[in-house]
C-alpha cells in the first residue's frame, strides 16, 4: 500500500466519524451534547496521531515499514469503529 493511499483512507475514514457525529448532533432528538464532542474531538486528534505516526517511518526497513504500517491500519479501522459504536450506543 502507498503511502499517499494510507493517508488518503485515514482521512476518509476519520471524515465518516466526524460527520456521524454532526449527524447524530442535528438529527437526533435528544443529545448529550457533551459526549458527542468529546467523540469529535477524539476523532480529530486519533486522526492528527495517526498522520503523525504515517509520516514518522523514515528510519525503518522495508520489512518494519511493512509491519509498522499494517498495525497503524488496524488501529486506524479499530479506533473508527470503537467511536462509531460509542456513538450509536449513546442513542
């Protein structure tokens, strides 16, 4: 996977929590508004960490970057998918 990719899917994947967030804010009828923006926030901040970590691999081999980049990948889509869940739970 290119890197370019990767930073590509994190992006987007972090842009659907954000928006189920402001979902969940407009639409639902009744919100703890505090919750779901503490999720917001979490979701940008995981998002700026995991950017962060894509491009901190310059000093790693092939066979690391590969390992290195597999676990940022699950803990991208494990992240995303705890918040959602959180989310849903609190309707």
């Amino acid at each position: 996977m290119k890197i370019r990719d990767l930073k590509k899917d994190v992006n987007s994947v972090f842009e659907f929590v954000i928006q189920e967030c402001y979902t969940c804010l407009y639409y639902s009828p009744v919100v703890n508004y505090e919750y779901v923006y503490s999720i917001l926030s979490e979701a940008v901040e995981k998002r700026e960490e995991i950017l962060t970590l894509i491009n901190d691999n310059k000093k790693l081999s092939k066979i690391d970057k590969s390992k290195y980049f597999s676990n940022l990948t699950h803990n991208l889509f494990e992240s995303s998918s705890e918040m959602v869940d959180r989310l849903c739970q609190q309707n």
